[in-house]
C-alpha cells in the first residue's frame, strides 16, 4: 500500500500537509513537542547562565565600578550607554579588542592637549528630541534647534582639532585610530547652523528678524502692553480709598489685583476672588486692550510655528546625518568616559590574549608568554578610588592636615597576582582578614575591565587572558526563602558555575569546603578543586582554610600554592600574597605572644603535632627564602634599571661627542674657506694691480718712443754717454720679447684637466674650466677654486 503525502512549499521550507494521512500528523505532533522542549530547555539554559553570570558579578560588585565608570561621562545618554555597554555580557575576544583600541585612541587624544572632550554642553536628550519629532513632521521647539546647532559646531571643532593634529605630524591619524576614522567621517551641514542661528537665539527662542510676519505682531504686542500698563498704572494712582492695588497678568489678559478682604470701586469684570486671597479685576476699559493683545499674541505664536516649521523642512534633508551623528557623539562619550577612567586612577592597558588550544598555549610573543596572568601592584578598584575621594576631601579642608596624614598612611595595599602558563588552579591560604577575598575580587574585575575595554589598576607591564565568563562564588549566600543554608547555598552556586564554566572561563571561589565538618569540607573541596583542574575553567582561583589542599601542588602540576603574609610581630596581616608558599597556622605562636601561660601552649603543640610543627618549620624557611628572592630580584632589577639609565646616558654623551667633532670640523672647514676667499680676494687683488702695473709701463714707454724721431735719437744718444743707445736698445729688446711672451701665451690654452703652475701661490693647480674669449681659466688648488687670467699661470 502506498502512502500519499502531499506537501507545500514556503520560500526554503516544506510544510506537510498533516490531513493526508494520521500517522503523519501524530510524528509531526511529537517531532514539534520534541523541539519546544528543546528550545524551552536552550532558553532555560540561557536563563540560569544569565542568572549565575548575574550573581558572580553582583558579588564582585561589578555595578559599582560600572556606576563608578559612568559618572566620568559628559551627558546622561552617554552614561546610559557605559552602563549598558559595560554590563555587556557577550564580547567576542575581537570586540574585547576593539573596545581597548578605542579607548587607548581617547587616552592619546586626551594626552595630546589639543582636544577639548568635555561634552556636557552638548544636550543630547533634546537633540535626540528634535531628530524624533522631525522623523514625524512635527515642527521642532526653539531649544530644539539650538541643540542641534551646539551638537553640530562641537562636532565640527573636534573635526578641526584633529585636522590640526594631522597637520603637525600625519602619525597621529594612526594614533587616533580607530578614532580618527570615525571623527573624519562625520558629515556636519554648517549652512543649517547658520540657517538656525539666523532665526534662533542663544536661548532658544525665535528672534523678531526670522520674518516680517513675527516683527510686526511682536511689535503690536509691546505696544499694546505698554498702553495696558499705563492704563492699569493710572487707574492705581486714581483709587483713593487706601487699599492696596497692584497689575497681576492672568492667562495673558492684565488686570488689578486688590490685596485680602479689601474693597475696591474699579468697575470691571471679577476674575476671582476669595478668602485671603484678594479678588482679580479687569477693567472695563482694558478688555478691549487686552483681546487686541490676545490676538497679537495669537498672530505671534503662528509666525513662530511658521518659522520653524522651514527649520524642520531644512533638517528633514540631513535627518541621517544628524542621527548617525548623534550616535556617534554618544559612543564618543562612552569612549571618553572609559579614557578618563583609566587615567584618573592611573590604569595601565593590558595586553589581552586569546587562548590558541586546548594544550593551553598562548598567541602571544614575549618575555610574559610564559604567565597566564601577570598583575603587578593591583588595586582594588573601588577600594582606591574610595582612598582618592577620602583624599581629596580631606586636603580641600586645609585646616585638618592631621586626618590628611592618618589618611595618605591608610592607603590601599597592592597585591601581585602572578600565574603561570601550567596553572589551573590557584589556591591560597591564609589567616581571616588577610586579604584572600580582595585578591579574588581584584583579580576578578581586573579581568572583566580588561574585557570591557578598561584599563586595568595594575603597574605595567600588564598581561591577562580573555575569558568568555567570570563566574564567582563569594560571600554569604544563605537562602531563607529557598531553605537553603549558607553550605547548601555555597553548593548550588558552585554547581551551577561548574556545569555553565567552559575551558575559557574564570572560575573565583571563596573558602572552598567550608560550612561544614572541616574533614568533610577538606575532601569535598579537594574533589572540586581537581574536577576543575581536569576538565574545567580556563583558571580557577580558590580560598580556603584548609590545610589538606595546600598538598595538592605535590600530586598535580595543575596547582599552585599561595598565601597570604602575616605580621608576627604586629600580630597583623600585611595584605600580601606569597605566591609559591603555603600558608601555615599562626594560632598557636600568636597566642604565645598574647601571653597565655606555657604549659597551656606546650598541650596544643602536643596535641597539634610536631610534624605539623616541622612543616611549618618549613614553611617559615621558605617564607625567608621566598623574601630574600624577592630581596635580590629587586635589587637586580635596580641594577638593570640602573644600567639601562647609566647605557642611556653613555649614549647621549657619545651622541653628543659624536656631534661636537662634526660641529667643530665645520667649523675649521668654515674658517678655512673664508680664510682661503680672503687669500684669493688679496691674490687677485695682487695679481690686478701688477698686470695694471705692467700695461701703464709698456704703454708709457710705446708713447715716448713713438714722439721721438730718428735724428733726435741719434743725436740725443751721440750728445749722452755711449751707454745709453745700448740701454735703449735693451728696452726695445725687452719690449719685443714682452710682447712676444704675450702672443705665445695667447696661443697656447691648458686644456680641462691640465695641471698647470700658480706662481703666486707657489703651487699646481688643475684646470676646471677655459674661458677663450676672455683669456681667463679656472683652476682649483687644493680646496681653492681660483679665477685667474692666462698671463697668471704657466704650463
């Protein structure tokens, strides 16, 4: 037999016609109750990991530090939108990231000076106002537009403020970023801040030049109150009967107001009246006046609607703009909000990392790839903002500078977290109020600020994974309405924790195994403890006073010990944490010390157990141990920081040597120079006055002996001594080879790259260039480049 089912089609899925046959309609029935249980088990599931979620951070008074985190915002959507980005439960690892990136933007632009983030002038719920009622059509109010004008110009100053920075190094574009994009990208129409600052005043009222409609019926109106308060002063002043009158304005229409129980003899309409109230008149001779008024008014509102209805029309066509806008700005204030955070507390940035693997190795490369966490000198971060407040309370107050002092010596103590890459499970001992609970509470915010893109209360360098879920179990979770006790409430959350915690979580419980029979408790806590250490959290962080879990580090690599320090000799905790070291019981040596009598104290010790005794022999041997380590660490670390610095210094000095030697070889290659222009200015000049010299010589003695004749010669060198006509004769000579010497050296040009010889100077010399027409040469002679004439040089 066959079976016919017919079917439909819906876009990608198929609906079955369940009438075709009743087999068919019962599966259906049964596979639909299969998947609502499903689903009503998926939700279910969601909702007790929302209500664990909630719970762990409501003990780690996350909504403090959110509130705390929120007041540093500028308007009250910004602070809306910190709290709701901050109690965000589902950041990626990627938006974790992008969140730190935004907020070292705004750190860098509030370090850089040049911008001015305070944006608490700017309201945003009445801009927010105005976009939602142009979005309708509905005319915006006056306060409205003037929002949008203020939203708009500091938008547009943040844009100019940035476009400076660039303007001074275009590497700030990179260091704003994501920032930067966001701001360039903002579209700011300055015409409608014109437009409405033509019609709006500062107050956010319609100015009378926004048409000529509005002038003259504000006009009418002064007038029209002007004559109304003449009338009302001047029927005043005509009562004579002594009762006391003065103008009130009702509903926009004047009248005279007469004092309680009294009479008065205007005639006019009774507006009210009452015991101990007075009675309201308006005189006949005003109602005219006043209707007039009504109607300017009337007349004046219409103009104004008028006006800003073409607002609206001219907002309508940047509607997008202004809303992507002011979302924008708002972000902007969460950003700026977390920036400041960070700085007023003095956060360092944390280098957040993601788990590759289920082997537990890291991303990340560095001399810290080795710890899973690495906090140095972490704050609590409501305990030092709490310290900072008291702080500055107390200065303001100059004149008690004694609780200023007995403040600043309450500061909160530090602590170190440091968990290494193999570390599941972190267990600390200690005695009560030593700290374990802040340790776990600090820890905890930590990570949960860095994931939320704070910054973290810790010195740098600062490194921590990203968990999924901070899960927590702290504190008294006693259950009068379920009947449940504080040990069964304890149990159910750590229930609860273990079953929603994945291998990326963080796991923090409190005084694990306690509330119950202390060996019950120990086992039961020991059974947690490595559950979670074989298929649990990421990490987890446990307390306890139980001293049968501080042996677990000797079985199982997964964990490691720490304690909490103790002042034996001021009987008191120091609130630090000695990570590697057990805790060890003080009971019995504190109680020595308070003075019980001995042999009470040599009973415990017997009952105690001198092997416990000499474990805790050992412990104090590695508490020293573990203090002359952290002794030579920090003064190896001085040393490092010390030769850092004395390697710097070293450096700037070789620098500065480095640049001494090039300033003053300049400085002789300058004096050099000048010294050698001021030789060849002298040389030249020199070489000028000769050649002048020896041009005015020879011309001299080719003029007298043109103007002499034969005969005089002949006769002047008979009548003179015999010696002269050969003198005359060794002149001409002389002047002939000259003139020869001329025309040869004339003839024969040096080539470029010849050497030649400078008389001079003394010296060779090569030829750099031949200027012919001129009968000149230039030639360089060492770092002297000389202009000479060819009778200068010899070849």
């Amino acid at each position: 037999m066959m079976i016919s089912v017919s079917t439909v089609q819906f876009g990608n899925s198929i609906a079955i016609n369940s009438c075709a046959f009743p087999a068919t309609r019962r599966s259906v029935r049964i596979r639909t109750r299969a998947f609502l249980r499903q689903l009503h088990s998926n939700s279910n599931d969601l909702a007790r990991k929302s209500a664990v979620l909630h719970d762990s951070l409501r003990v780690l008074e996350w909504d403090k530090v959110c509130d705390s985190v929120a007041s540093f915002a500028g308007t009250s959507l910004g602070r809306e939108a910190t709290k709701a980005q901050l109690w965000s439960l589902n950041q990626s690892y990627e938006d974790s990231r992008a969140l730190l990136a935004e907020t070292n933007a705004a750190v860098e632009m509030l370090k850089y000076g040049g911008f001015v983030m305070d944006l608490s002038g700017i309201d945003v719920v009445t801009v927010k106002s105005a976009v939602q009622h142009v979005s309708r059509g509905l005319p915006v109010y006056g306060n409205e537009a003037t929002a949008i004008a203020d939203l708009l110009q500091f938008a547009k100053m943040v844009q100019f403020n940035l476009n400076c920075a660039l303007k001074e190094d275009t590497d700030w574009y990179n260091r704003f970023m994501p920032l930067s994009e966001v701001i360039i990208g903002w579209v700011i129409n300055q015409q409608l801040v014109m437009s409405i600052q033509q019609v709006i005043d500062e107050n956010g009222s319609v100015k009378d030049s926004a048409s000529s409609n509005l002038k003259r019926a504000r006009d009418r109106m002064r007038m029209l109150e002007r004559k109304l308060y003449q009338l009302m002063d001047s029927l005043i002043r005509n009562e004579s009967d002594g009762t006391s009158l003065e103008v009130s304005n009702i509903d926009g229409r004047w009248c005279i107001k007469a004092g309680a129980d009294e009479l008065t003899n205007l005639k006019g309409l009774l507006l009210s009246s009452g015991s101990g109230v007075g009675s309201l008149v308006e005189p006949l001779s005003a109602v005219l006046l006043n209707d007039e008024l009504q109607q300017a008014r009337a007349l004046a509102e219409k103009a104004e609607e008028e006006v800003l209805l073409m607002l609206t029309e001219k907002m309508k066509t940047d509607l997008g703009d202004i809303h992507n806008l002011l979302k924008s700005i708002i972000q902007l204030d969460v950003v700026n909000a977390r920036a400041k955070y960070g700085l007023s507390l003095g956060g360092t940035c944390p280098d957040l990392f993601l788990t590759k693997d289920e082997n537990w190795s890291f991303n990340s490369e560095g001399t810290l790839s080795e710890w899973t966490v690495y906090l140095l000198k972490a704050y609590h971060p409501l305990l030092l903002q709490e310290y900072r407040q008291m702080l500055r309370k107390a200065r303001r107050d100059v004149n008690d500078a004694s609780a200023v002092s007995k403040i600043e010596a309450a500061h909160p103590v530090p602590v170190d977290f440091l968990i290494a890459n193999k570390t599941r499970i972190a267990v600390i001992t200690g005695p009560n109020t030593g700290g374990k609970t802040i340790c776990l509470k600090t820890v905890g915010l930590a990570a949960m600020m860095a994931k939320s893109g704070l910054y973290v209360l810790a010195s740098e360098p600062v490194r921590i994974p990203w968990f999924d879920f901070i899960f927590a179990d702290i504190g008294d979770e006693q259950s009068l309405s379920q009947c449940l006790s504080t040990f069964s409430g304890h149990l159910k959350q750590i229930s609860a924790i273990q079953t929603q915690s994945t291998n990326n979580s963080l796991v923090l419980l409190d005084e694990v195994g306690a509330g119950t029979n202390p060996l019950e408790g120990a086992a039961l806590g020991i059974s947690l403890l490595e559950s979670f250490a074989d298929s649990g959290a990421l990490l987890t962080v446990a307390t306890t006073h139980h001293g049968e879990l501080k042996t677990l580090k000797y079985s199982n690599e997964a964990f490691e010990n720490a304690s909490v320090e103790f002042d034996e000799v001021n009987l008191k905790p120091t609130y630090k944490i000695l990570w590697g070291v057990p805790g060890r019981s003080n009971a019995v040596n504190v109680a020595e010390r308070l003075g019980l009598p001995r042999a009470v104290l040599d009973s415990a010790r017997e009952l105690y157990g001198t092997a416990i005794e000499e474990i805790n022999g050992v412990i104090i041997d590695m508490e020293r141990h573990k203090k002359d380590f952290e002794e030579h660490i920090h003064e190896a670390q001085h040393y490092l920081i010390l030769s850092r610095k004395l390697n710097e210094d070293l450096l700037v000095a070789q620098r500065k040597v480095m640049e001494h030697g090039i300033s003053q070889r300049h400085r002789k290659m300058q004096e050099t120079s000048e010294a050698a222009t001021i030789a060849c200015s002298i040389l030249h000049k020199k070489l000028l006055q000769h050649r002048t010299f020896a041009v005015q010589h020879y011309k001299k003695a080719t003029v007298i002996n043109s103007q002499q004749t034969p005969v005089a010669k002949s006769h002047h060198a008979k009548a003179d001594d015999g010696q002269h006509p050969r003198a005359d004769a060794a002149a001409g000579a002389d002047s002939v080879e000259y003139k020869q010497s001329l025309s040869d050296k004339k003839i024969e040009l040096p080539k470029v790259g010849a050497v030649v010889h400078v008389p001079s100077l003394c010296k060779n010399a090569m030829v750099l260039k031949v200027e012919p027409s001129k009968e000149e040469i230039i030639v360089q002679a060492n770092n002297m480049k000389l202009k000479l004439r060819l009778s200068d040089i010899e070849t």
